[in-house]
C-alpha cells in the first residue's frame, strides 16, 4: 500500500552528526543539549555508523568505562545501519522500522548522508495511518507465516464469531475468527 508520500518530503535535512574520533563524554553532552536520543556517525558526508544513548549506557555498565573521554565513538558505534532511499515510499520505511526492530532510518542518496527519519516523523502527517500501515505489515506478515507452514487461510473483515469484534478475520473450519481467537485454537 503505497501513500504516495516519499522519505524525502519528511526527512529531517538539520540531523546530529559527529565524527569517529569524538569520545564519548562529548556523544553524551551533543545528546543533551541537542536533546536527541542517537548520533549520526559521519567522514566527509558519508554514513559511518550510529551511537544511542543505549549504547552509552551499555558501555558504562557492561564495559565498565569509567572515563568517557577516554572511549572514541569509532570503538562502539553500530557500523551495520539500515537505511533507506529519499525516493522509498513511507510505507516502506514503516516496514524497515518494523523489520529491523528500529526506530530511526538515515536517509542516503549515492552514498552520501542527506537526512534523517523517525516513527515520529511519519506519524506528524496523519497518526492514522500508523494504524493502516501496522494492518498491511501485519497482513503481509501472517500471509508469509501460512506460507511457511503451508496453511492455506482465507480472510476478510468482519466480527469475530467467537468474541465480537470487528477486525480483519481468519476462517476456522466453519467459523471467521479475530487473530486473537485463532491463535488460542
């Protein structure tokens, strides 16, 4: 279900952004006063990586680094990051949200950092269509479960014949039944 609304038209262009070498101590004053929850890693306009105030937590705690000064960026971002294209659809970052269990997608464009979206940014336009994007992933999602086990289920909306709520439907032998209902079967 495309929107029509492209990546590029919300993406924030004014993202956070330090370079490899910045240690820790600064990461976490950058965050603060900036107030944002991740930095952008970035040389010469290009993705590096990403740090979260959880992976500053996670050094802290796990890592027993003491001294943040003394902890270079380089040595605890996040190098693997998904991102998506300024020409993706909405939709399609909802998906990679979903998918990759993030909550923030650099915005890249032949290789170079050109923006930054969130969550946030899409749900700004019309909360509402959180709820039809989260149905279509979640339609998708039991559509590819079936296939995997080789369950051939037909659906619609309706209410559920066993609790009486309206949403999208499972037929079960003689029954059309929530996803709640067909799951306890």
């Amino acid at each position: 279900m495309d929107t029509g609304i492209k990546v590029g038209d919300l993406m924030t262009r004014n993202f956070v952004h330090v370079s490899p070498d910045t240690n820790l101590k600064e990461c976490a004053k950058t965050m603060v006063k900036k107030r944002v929850g991740s930095l952008l890693i970035t040389e010469n306009d290009s993705l590096k990586g990403i740090l979260t105030e959880k992976d500053i937590v996670w050094a802290m705690v796990k890592k027993s680094y003491d001294n943040l000064e003394k902890v270079k960026v380089k040595d605890l971002m996040k190098r693997k990051v998904t991102t998506i294209k300024p020409g993706a659809d909405i939709t399609d970052a909802m998906n990679k949200f979903k998918r990759k269990k993030v909550r923030r997608l650099p915005v890249v464009e032949k290789k170079k950092l050109i923006g930054y979206i969130t969550i946030n940014d899409i749900l700004r336009i019309d909360p509402g269509l959180f709820q039809a994007i989260a149905e279509t992933i979640k339609i998708k999602e039991e559509k590819s479960k079936f296939k995997r086990h080789g369950i051939q289920a037909k659906r619609k909306s309706g209410i559920c014949e066993e609790c009486g709520i309206f949403e999208l439907l499972y037929q079960d032998e003689a029954q059309w039944l929530c996803d709640e209902c067909f799951s306890k079967r």
